[in-house]
C-alpha cells in the first residue's frame, strides 16, 4: 500500500487500509486494545514522501461506542513543544536571536534567576546563577527549570503548583515573573530536566513578535502547512471528533482496565480559552497534521521549515558526554540524548532497536508519539488517549515492530 503525500491529505484517510507489511506492529496495538490498555489507537507511517502504512482501529469513545478514526482529535499534551520549538528555530533562522544568547536578552524579567544548591531541602538554599541561561539551554532541557509534574513531593515541584505557575489560568506574561522566584534545580548547562522551557520559549516568541502565542502559531505553521486541526480551542464542528481520555491503573502500567477522565487536563479543556496558550502542552491535533509538520522537517523536504544547518542541529545530540534523558520516576536512559526538539537516539538498547540509532522522537502524556529517522527518510506518528501513555511500554514494541518490518 502507497499514497503519495499530498499537503495535509497525508494520512487523512478515515477507514485506512493497513499494510500487512507491519502487521506484527499491527499485533501489538491490538493486543493493547483487546487487553483494555487501550481505547483505541491509530499510526501511520510515511517514507519518502510516501504513506506507507495506516492503521486505526478501537473506540474514540468507549461509553458511547463511537470509533477511532485516523481523522479523530487527540490531546497533543507534550507533542506541543515540538510546534513550538519549530516556531522558536523559525524565528532564529530570521536572524532574530543566537542560539547560545542569554534568554535574558529579551525577557529581561528571567534575569534574576536563583539556584538550589547542591542537595538544597529549601527553597531558599540558594546561589548566583554561574551563567546565564540561553535559548539553547531552554531548547534542550538544560536550563534547570521544572515542569511540576514527575517530581510529586519535592519542594521544587510543590511550589510549581502554589504559586500557579502550572495553572492554565496563567498567562505566558504573568508566568514569567513567577518562574523568575521560583529556584532552578541546578546551574544552566549542568543537568537535564524536563521543564516548562518551552512555555519561556512560546512568551521569547510573543515579545519577539508582538504577537500572542496562539496567533504566531497560525500564522507561521497551522496556516502555511493547512494544518486545519490543531489549536488550542476547538471549534464547535471539531468537538464530536474530539477522542474521550482514558487512564488505567497508575501503580500496574500493564494491568487491564480503564477510566474515563472528564476534566483533565482541566474542566472545559480545549472547549474555552484559557489564558495560557501553553507552548509545552496546551494543543490538540490529529494524525494528519502531525504527519505534515513531521514532513516539513525532513531535510530533504522542497518546503522545508528551517535552513538546512538549522535542521541538522535539531537531530543532533546537544548533550554533553555522560549527560543523557532522565526521569525522576525513570532515572537516566544512557541510550537517549536530546537534540533541539526531542530526544536523539543514540545507541542501541532495550529500548532503541539497531536500526532507530539517529532517529528524533517525543511524544505527550496521553499516549500521543512521534519520530523521524532523517536517514531513512522515515517518519510516524502514534495517537492514543490514555493518560501516562508516554514512552508505555507499548509504544516502545509497535516501534521495534515497524524496524524490523523495514528490514
């Protein structure tokens, strides 16, 4: 099965007809649904231009027995920071910043920063920052922010919460100041952490340009790639393919059983505005729109988004030897480092088969992934909606799956 990709038709298919190339990749996915890991869930995977597999099958809607389909609306959560930092190296390749400038240039307001010190238990066990913290910093996880969100019971975490800097009714604007008394968890360029750096990169993009968030991403990425199913608020003829979302028990990721939630990540999600159009998590989309902004950053790409040296820095590894992804509820994964918009697969291991050692890949907490593998022209995307979905070990067998499919 092939169809030549064609603006956002690619992949858009509602009744897809799956290529028994990767029907073990198939295999595992089911498994998932028939288990009751999973609602439903639909992939697609794209080579050369070219839609080489699409695969959806399950419910969007388990109560009402309403069908996934390749064209229903999924939660991006994290899938943002991918918008988002595309929107940032956009503006970088304008000329309107360097990578390695202090973020403080411009937002001025981050230029008081503090840091815990070394095995800190207060808030207010602090030093001077030893450097400024730059884009790239933020870019990269490297700046020393948290996001509030893997750390449940640290200080730092707690204060994230109190003082509302993970509120959706924060602005961008009034986020800034609060990040600015809150402590980095360690000296810029020293540690990686998962952090709302990219939410200090959306507010670098709004006193760039004068221009809300939300609008920028309109007018420089959803409305160029026709990208007519991503946002922040749905329209009302988008919400009945908005797909339900699902948890399953948090303490036995492979137990069956599943959960509705109605009012995460906040009551009237996606269906109201809020005042922060959140550049690490706030946007909805689909299969198709994912897949056209992952074609745009192929380097071989006509339309590509970004300057050809800009797009080799974003599938390079920015982390220094010995430094690599972790999770505090995951600890250190050797084999992953990160580059300018997601983690760079830099070795084989359990969880990187052989053949994805180059590749890009990220994904949201709903269950929502995406890769590209510039050498192999290769690229997908994986939607689902369960809550704590990402890097699930599902995720990492339908993957191993479709490498070896390829050969």
């Amino acid at each position: 099965m092939s169809h030549p990709a064609g603006g956002r038709g690619a992949g858009a298919a509602v009744n897809p007809v799956p290529n028994p190339q990767f029907e073990a990749a198939h295999a595992v996915l089911r498994a998932e649904i028939r288990l009751e890991r999973l609602a439903g869930v639909s992939a697609a995977l794209m080579r050369d231009g070219v839609l080489i597999d699409s695969f959806c099958a399950g419910l969007a809607d388990r109560e009402a027995g309403t069908p996934l389909r390749s064209d229903s609306i999924h939660r991006a959560f994290s899938n943002t920071k991918l918008f988002t930092s595309v929107l940032v190296l956009m503006l970088h390749d304008e000329g309107r910043f360097g990578l390695d400038d202090p973020v403080a240039e411009y937002l001025p307001e981050l230029g008081a920063l503090r840091v815990l010190r070394p095995g800190a238990t207060r808030l207010d066990d602090t030093e001077a920052l030893a450097r400024p913290v730059t884009i790239r910093h933020l870019l990269t996880h490297q700046a020393g922010f948290s996001h509030g969100v893997f750390a449940p019971g640290t200080p730092l975490h707690e204060a994230y919460h109190a003082s509302g800097a993970r509120s959706p009714h924060t602005s961008l604007a009034e986020l800034m100041p609060l990040l600015a008394g809150l402590p980095l968890q360690f000296q810029p360029g020293e540690g990686w952490d998962y952090a709302l750096g990219c939410d200090v990169l959306a507010r670098l993009a709004e006193r760039l340009c004068g221009q809300a968030f939300g609008d920028l991403l309109q007018q420089r990425l959803f409305g160029p790639l026709g990208l007519r199913d991503t946002g922040f608020v749905l329209r009302p003829e988008q919400v009945p393919r908005l797909a339900a979302l699902y948890a399953g028990d948090p303490a036995h990721v492979l137990a069956s059983g599943l959960r509705r939630l109605h009012d995460t990540p906040w009551p009237q999600a996606y269906l109201q505005p809020v005042a922060r159009q959140s550049g690490a998590g706030g946007l909805f989309s689909t299969q198709a729109d994912m897949l056209a902004l992952l074609q745009a950053l192929l380097p071989a790409h006509p339309a590509a988004l970004l300057r050809p040296a800009t797009l080799a820095a974003l599938y390079t590894d920015q982390l220094p030897p010995g430094r690599c992804v972790r999770f505090a509820n995951q600890g250190a994964i050797a084999a992953l480092g990160f580059g300018l918009a997601g983690a760079v697969s830099r070795t084989a291991s359990p969880l990187v088969p052989a053949a994805a050692v180059g590749e890009l890949q990220w994904g949201g907490l709903a269950g929502t992934h995406w890769f590209i593998h510039p050498g192999r022209r290769l690229l997908g995307v994986l939607m689902t909606q369960r809550m704590m979905g990402f890097w699930n070990p599902f995720w990492f067998l339908y993957r191993q799956r479709v490498y070896e499919a390829l050969g």
